[in-house]
C-alpha cells in the first residue's frame, strides 16, 4: 500500500503539469497502451505520449489496451496529513 502511494506520488511530480494543464482535455479521451518498456508502460494519446510506472496499474496491461483514467481525493489521509502538518507546527508555549 505505502509502495503504491509512493509510486502515485512520484507520478504526479513526473506529470504533474502535464495533468494539470490539459486535465480537462484529457478525460473523456482516448489513452492508448502503446508499448511496454520494461517497467514502464508507454500511453498513446492524440497530442503524444507519456510513460506511467507499470506496478500502478491494479492489472496487468497489453499493447493496444484502451485505458480509464479518473483521479480521486482520498479525504481520510488527507486530513490525516494535514493533521500531522499541524501538530509539527506547533511551538512549545512556556
């Protein structure tokens, strides 16, 4: 589990602007597997291609799979988070 958030994360730093800037372009699309290179998995889309970590897909891929792709807010490790965020900034009152 904490291998997959990991693997998420690193994805979003990888395609973070290439998500954000064309996300709603996106959706509704059709994204390709174009080819497998060894752990990564090459997606085909009409303005090019991107790579994604291969063990983020629940299972396993072929060349030519359509793929769905939706981006969901886990709210519980959220707050989680945000939770520990604030207790690291608080400063001892003596």
């Amino acid at each position: 589990m904490l291998r997959r958030l990991v693997c998420v994360f690193g994805l979003f730093l990888l395609c973070g602007f290439f998500l954000i800037q064309w996300h709603s372009e996106v959706i509704g699309r059709m994204l390709i597997v174009d080819r497998i290179e060894e752990d990564l998995v090459v997606v085909e889309w009409e303005r090019g291609h991107f790579k994604v970590p291969k063990d983020l897909f629940k299972v396993p891929v072929r060349e030519g799979d359509v793929l769905a792709i939706s981006i969901d807010v886990d709210r519980g490790a959220t707050e989680d988070r945000r939770k520990k965020i604030r207790e690291k900034m608080q400063f001892d009152e003596y």
